[in-house]
C-alpha cells in the first residue's frame, strides 16, 4: 500500500487535480478517442439495447459505475496482480461488480432492475471495460484511472443515447415512452405517416452508429486514417 | 515482492476468490429479504391488473386482500387442500402435462361480480413469458389480461406488457358457441373473429408464445370452471326463487 500512497503524492505533486492532462481523460473519449465510434468497443450492447432511450440511458448509467468503479479498484491493485492472471483478476472484478449493481437495483430498484434484465450481465461482457483496465488502469494511478473512467462512460453513453434518440423517435415515434409523433399523422388515423420498423431491428442500429462515425469524420479530419 | 511467483499467483487467486465470494454472497444474503419482497407484491400488483384494477406497489397487500376473495389449487379440474396457491412456482408446473398439475386459481370480486384469474407461464423467443388473464363468470369471456417477460427484445416482443397489446384480450372468448375450448390465435393483422388477437409486429415467435401459453394453462382448469360456474349459477337461480332475500 505504501508504494501506491507513494506514486499518489508524487501525483499530486506533479499536477493539479484537475490539470490540462486529467481534463483531457475526460474530454478525449467524448471524440477523438470515442470507444464506440473510433476505437468500436462495446458494439454489441450499441447495438442490442438502443431501441429505446430509457434502457439506453440505465445502461449508460450502470457502465458508468462499473466502469469508474473497477478503473480505480484495478488502479489500486495494479502492483499486485500476477501479470498471468491480470485478465482473470479483471474478469473477476466486472462480474462482482456487475452482480452487486444488480443485487442492490433488485432491493431498492425493482422496476429499474427489471427494465435492465438482461442488460446488467452485457456489461461484464462489454469490451470497453475490460479494454479500459487493460490499457488504462493498470498503469495509471487511481485518480486518473478513475477519470478514464469516467469519460469513457460518457464517450459510451452520448453514442448509446444518440442511437436510442433516432431509432425511439422514428421506430415507435416515442421518446422515453412519450408519443411525440401525434397521433393523428398514422395512417391508421387517415393521417399519412408511418413508423419505420425497420429501425427497431439491430441492422439498422449499426446503420445509426455508421451515419454518426461518417459524420464524426467528416468533422474531426484528424480521425481519418490515410490510406 | 516478486508478483510472478507461482505461490503468489496462486495465493492471490485463492485469497481473491474468498473475499469476493463473501463481499457477493454476504450483499444477496442481506438483501435477499426486500427483493423477495418485491417479487411478492409485483405479483400482487399483476394479480390485480388482471382485473383492472391498477395498485401501486407499496399498497398492493391491502388491496389484494380487499378483491381476492379465494386462492385455490386445481389438480385434476378438482380443488386440492392444503397447498398454498400463492406459493406456488409455476415454472415447476407447466412442465407436467395439464391434468396434474397443481394449478393455482384466484377468485375475484369486484363491483359484486365473480372473476376468475388464471396465472399463465409460457416460452417467448429469448426466455419464460408469463402472465394473468381474467375471466368472467361464464368461464368464456376474458375480462382483463396483464402479461409480462424476462428477456424479450424491446420495442418488438417486450411489447406483450403493454397496454397496446393487452387491451386487445377483454371481451374475447376462449370458449366457442358449444362450449368447447378454442383459446386464443395471435394473427398477423386482420383479426376480426372472437377468439383472435393481432400479433406484434417483429414480435412473431413472442406472440405466438404468447397464444401458446393460454393454450397450454388453460386446459388445466377449463373443465373445473365450468363446473365451478354450473354450481354458483344453481345457488344464484336459488337466490332469485326467493324474492325477499334479493331485496337485501
């Protein structure tokens, strides 16, 4: 422990809490180094949970937490764990992670809980978490790891929210439950609109994330890649 | 410290795992009394959506007690004692075959009429459905139906909970003019008839599951409502004999 309060005070002395440097974990992940749209982690939850915003948004949260959570517990362990078993040890730390959120959501959130079924163990499975321990935790002092942290979350959760907005808004023409298409456009109130069901199936979440990466790289030149 | 060694890994493994078994196993064993709990008046608050009747969940006891006049068990289409309808796990029963199962039944009154409310249990496309439909008196005419899922996509078959799709089912009926059971068909658009629903659009295998499943449980009581409806009719017949009591 000792050693770890060490390289934490030789931190402290080096930069402010919250330095050009630490504000940057938190700021680059929303664009240049996205984890969705840039580095395609956590594809498979982008695209499995974002027909609605409500779920959307509970798992962004839930990330959120174990995401920030694990970087700092991993952080802290970093000089402790046996290189051959590190992904086993991180492994071990999502999962645990993950069934607490879950247990404590099932007591004191049931109607949250249920919404997220399912949800809750795609998390252990996410790559970002895992990739952000691997990459960032273990070699990063708990602070830092801990803004990492954060800011991949957030990198995660705009893109999920993004997704879920278009796909809500044009599959069952709701946000967040609300009907904001009026009623009386539908065809079967003899108006001349219909949902597109096309956009409650995976494909064209993928398509969603797709437009969004063009659009992110038609902005941010630096992101694209010379061939 | 040399973190390679092989007794450290092993070490640290071994230790790791305990601490994390009792952290989890010490949060389920704490918590495991409040989310019994949940479970308990959700299926309280569903009970009581059969009939219409909305509760929050805080105060789902109070008003079960008020509506839910009889919980019985049928195993055979005849009422079985001593076992707790309430108690009991219908994924353990929809596995047998109709006639011996112990189904449980709850008798409703609400606005001085009887209901019967049939718990449901069924398959979905990625996991167990299940539900709780209310039937009128005559054993035939669905009063209200609540439905609900573990895993079903949302937005296509996670969509069997809600209002759009339950309040396709009151005033069907599962029985055809001789009386013989006909269920309930899911249809791709166009139901007109009786005893037909529409479907959910990208949700197929889920509301197929879901006319599979009031095939399926219902059969376990059919004959014993009928016979239960015969026996209370007589007893009403009796009352309206007597014109001075029905005045009361």
């Amino acid at each position: 422990m000792a050693e770890v309060q060490e390289v934490k005070k030789q931190a402290k002395e080096r930069e402010a809490l919250f330095s050009k440097k630490n504000r940057q974990l938190i700021s680059d992940p929303l664009n240049d180094s996205n984890p969705i749209t840039v580095q395609v982690l956590g594809i498979c939850s982008a695209l499995a949970i974002t027909v609605k915003l409500y779920p959307a948004l509970v798992m962004s949260i839930s990330v959120l937490f174990v995401l920030s959570a694990g970087n700092v517990i991993i952080s802290l362990m970093r000089n402790y764990i046996p290189n051959r078993i590190r992904i086993i040890v991180q492994l071990v730390v999502v999962a645990s992670l993950v069934i607490l959120v879950d247990q404590v959501l099932k007591a004191y959130v049931y109607d949250v809980s249920k919404e997220l079924s399912v949800f809750v163990g795609l998390i252990i499975t996410n790559c970002i978490i895992m990739g952000r321990f691997e990459a960032f935790a273990l070699a990063n002092s708990p602070w830092k790891s801990f803004l990492d942290g954060l800011g991949n979350a957030f990198g995660y959760a705009w893109i999920l929210l993004a997704v879920a907005f278009f796909r809500e808004l044009l599959g069952s023409g709701q946000l967040f439950g609300y009907q904001v298409v009026p009623k009386s456009w539908y065809l079967t109130e003899g108006g001349v609109y219909s949902d597109n069901g096309l956009m409650l199936l995976p494909p064209m979440a993928l398509i969603t994330v797709g437009i969004i990466i063009w659009v992110q790289r038609s902005k941010n030149t630096a992101l694209i890649e010379e061939d | 410290m040399d973190v390679n060694k092989n007794s450290y890994t092993f070490t640290f493994a071994a230790v790791m795992v305990i601490v994390v078994a009792a952290v989890l196993s010490f949060a389920a064993t704490s918590l495991k009394e409040k989310q019994d709990n949940n479970i308990r008046l959700e299926k309280m608050q569903n009970i009581l959506s059969s009939i219409n009747v909305e509760v929050e969940r805080d105060g789902a006891e109070a008003v079960y007690t008020d509506y839910i006049k009889q919980e019985l068990v049928v195993n055979n289409f005849q009422p079985v004692e001593g076992i707790a309808a309430f108690d009991i796990e219908l994924s353990k029963e929809v596995v047998k075959t109709p006639s011996e199962r112990n189904a449980p039944l709850y008798i409703a009154e609400k606005e001085g009429k009887t209901y019967f409310i049939l718990p449901l249990r069924g398959k979905g496309l990625w996991g167990p459905i299940w539900g709780y439909i209310s039937l009128e008196q005559n054993a035939s005419t669905i009063y209200g139906a609540t439905f609900d899922h573990k895993s079903e996509t949302p937005g296509l078959g996670a969509e069997i909970k809600t209002e759009v799709f339950t309040s396709l089912f009151p005033n069907k009926e599962v029985l055809d003019e001789s009386g013989e059971f006909t269920g309930i068909t899911v249809m791709k658009g166009n139901a007109s008839g009786s005893h037909q629903v529409n479907g959910i659009s990208g949700g197929t295998i889920t509301s197929v599951g879901v006319q599979d499943m009031i095939q399926d449980c219902m059969k376990a009581y059919i004959p014993f409502l009928k016979s239960y409806e015969a026996s209370n009719t007589a007893s009403t017949n009796g009352d309206n004999s007597n014109p001075i009591a029905s005045i009361d």
